[in-house]
C-alpha cells in the first residue's frame, strides 16, 4: 500500500508532529481533523502564518496540511489511513463521528493505542456497520514532542528506535508495518495482535508508576515553579522498586495467558523495552532505575503539575500521566488479570491511589467507565481468548 492521503485525527503534540513527518517521508496529502473547541481554526491560522507545521530538534521536517477542518465530512473521505493521535477517552467519540465517512476497507488506528483500543473501536464501527473498516495501532508515540508554537512548531526532544505496532485482520501486519516505517522514519515491530499491545502498553506502568513514586508521600503543601520535579531523572529507588512491581503483575498476566494459539512474546519486560526504544539515549543501562536516569530522550521533562495561586504550584493529578494512564491503560489490565484468575498487587496499590486522587474508583464503581473488556461483553476467559482466536 501507498498512502496518497491521511487524515490526522487530534491537534495536540503528536497530531502536530505527524502532520510534517508522514508528509515529508512519504510525500502524502495530509488533512487535519481537529474536532475539539477553536483548535481547527487556531490551527489554520498559525500554519498559515508560519508556512505550515514544523518539527525542529531530533527530527526536521516541515510541511503545510492540505486541509484543515472540525467538519469530518470535509477531511475523512478519500483517506487511506486515518490516525486518531489524541487522548484516548475521545478514541470512541471519534470514531462514531469519522465512522459515516469512512472510505471502504479504510486504515484507521491510534498513535497511540493505550489499552483497550480493539474493543471500543470494534464496537463503535459495529454501530455504524463498518466491519470492513481495517484497524492499527502503535504502542506509544514514536517521539517525545512537545509543542513550541501552536500550529506552527513542535520541538522532538527523542525519538525511539522501534515501536511496536498490531493490526486487525492479524494477517496485514506486515502490509502496514512497512507503511508506517516508511512514513514515521522507524523501526516497526510487528506485534501479533491487539491484546499483546494492551499489555505491552508501558505508558500504563511508566506514568502512574512515577506519579506513585513522586507524590504518593507528598505532604499536600505547595512549591515554587522552580521545585517542580523532574519527573524521569528523578525516579528513586522506591519509584523504580514501583515500576519494577508493576512490571512483575503484567509478566504474570502474559504467563498465565500465552500459549500456543495465543503469541505474547511481544510483551516485553519494562527494562527490555527501555534497551529497544531508546539504545542510544542510555548512558548506564545497568539497572532500570540507571535506565531512567540517564536516558537523554528524557531530559527536561518535569512532573505535571497546575497553579493554585500566583507562585504557588501543586501536582497535576488530573494530567493525562493518571487521568488516561490508569482508565485506559492500567485498569485495562487488572481487568484481563481479574478474567485470566492472576493477582496484581501493585497495580492494585497504584490504581487505588490514583483513583482517589482523580475522585473515581477504578477497581470498584466506576470500573466500567475504564476501556476494560467487560464492558465490551468479553465477561469470562473463553470469551477474551475468543476475540483473539
């Protein structure tokens, strides 16, 4: 397949950073779907301005969207691939919005997934009765972005050496592996199915796990701007023991799942997928909390947090790093740990936290507001290894 035209679905970081990219490397037309609030129109404003989105940084590029629309009917049809490079909480309003307008056998895919992403795309486009729709999606974004000038430039402060990718139907993996390789300028790894890319989604374990580790004891007083934590380079040993548990509870789920019929040798350990993403920004990658340390890709990056008063700074636990972390990533696995019989104490432990500090209960009442199988009427073990039969 040759992409003559995308849509990007989103206006964020990464939607800003795959518009230049995928033209350049491909020389695709690529529209923008901006549904959300005033971003089409502040979109087309400022490229316009600029001449076009730029990435500068780790990777150059820079090219002017083709069209720039919050109308899904004026940017959806004629795509051979849609990307949906938003929160995951709109990957269904989406769907139901751009699912009218979809070419037949259209691409459609998140960049990325998060956990859950096969269910509430196949029940959204089944409402439509758009079963012919082919889905993807990456494991994480390929670049640590972030956004410069709105609508103009994004700096790329990384870039992973590989990202892994999963398809439905599982047989044109390879087909759009290589699409996506050629388009996105990385190694593709070519994950067996969707459920082995909810597992091995590590911004589940990355995220609320240093969240956890950072403020899990923070003493409830706000700090100047300046005292704000590094969020990677200043994983402790209690932070990385976290990340380590966490990681442990995906690894008993991948064991009591695999078989035969069904790969997850793809779910990598935390430690392993660090060495593969990330090779040549690691300076000690003797231990995983070295690997944190001193990974480059992540230098700068500070803790997420909101002003209180003028000066006065507290921890943002409404950011995306436990607001979509832990309903579209985290909860999705305890619940297929719940189906699959296997305990997972840490998960446990930081679910628990952070759903106190959103105001939720993700392992109680508000469970099915998480993208979890159940709620997608996968409710035993024989009806989730069904789905990936």
């Amino acid at each position: 397949m040759n992409p003559q035209k995308i849509t990007i679905c989103g206006g964020g970081n990464g939607a800003q950073a795959l518009t230049p990219i995928a033209a350049n490397n491909i020389g695709c037309q690529v529209d923008i779907y901006a549904p959300f609030g005033d971003e089409a129109e502040r979109l087309r404003t400022n490229s316009a301005t600029h001449g076009g989105l730029e990435t500068i940084g780790a990777v150059q590029s820079k090219s002017m969207p083709h069209r720039i629309s919050a109308n899904p009917a004026e940017v959806i049809p004629g795509s051979d691939m849609v990307f949906l490079v938003m929160p995951a909480f709109a990957h269904e309003s989406t769907l139901h919005q751009i699912a009218p307008h979809l070419d037949a056998n259209a691409w459609v895919g998140a960049l990325p997934a998060r956990g859950g992403f096969d269910y509430a795309a196949m029940s959204a486009l089944a409402e439509h009765g758009r079963e012919d729709v082919r889905l993807f999606g990456l494991q994480t974004l390929p670049w640590a972005c972030r956004i410069d000038r709105y609508g103009q430039v994004v700096n790329v402060l990384g870039v992973k050496q590989v990202v892994d990718a999963a398809t439905r139907p599982r047989a044109q993996i390879e087909e759009i592996s290589a699409v996506l390789k050629a388009m996105l300028g990385l190694s593709i790894g070519a994950v067996p199915n969707f459920l082995a890319l909810t597992l091995a989604n590590t911004g589940q374990l990355i995220h609320p796990g240093i969240m956890y580790g950072l403020f899990a004891n923070w003493d409830g007083e706000p700090f100047a701007k300046e005292e704000t934590p590094l969020f990677y380079h200043n994983l402790s040993a209690a932070g990385a023991e976290t990340l380590a548990g966490l990681d442990d509870d995906i690894q008993a789920i991948r064991s009591q799942l695999a078989s035969p019929y069904l790969d997850l040798t793809s779910v990598h350990h935390l430690k392993i997928w660090l060495e593969r993403s990330y090779a040549h920004s690691i300076l000690d990658p003797a231990t995983l909390q070295s690997s944190f340390l001193t990974n480059q890709a992540y230098a700068g990056i500070k803790a997420p947090v909101r002003e209180i008063s003028p000066g006065q700074f507290i921890p943002d636990f409404h950011a995306r790093y436990l607001a979509e972390d832990v309903p579209f990533g985290l909860a999705v696995s305890r619940a297929i740990a719940q189906l699959a019989g296997v305990e997972t104490p840490t998960m446990d432990k930081v679910i628990a936290w952070a759903s106190e500090k959103l105001n939720k209960d993700y392992l109680g009442r508000d469970m099915n507001e998480a993208r979890i199988p159940q709620k997608y009427g996968l409710e035993n073990l024989e009806q989730l290894l069904a789905a990936y039969a």
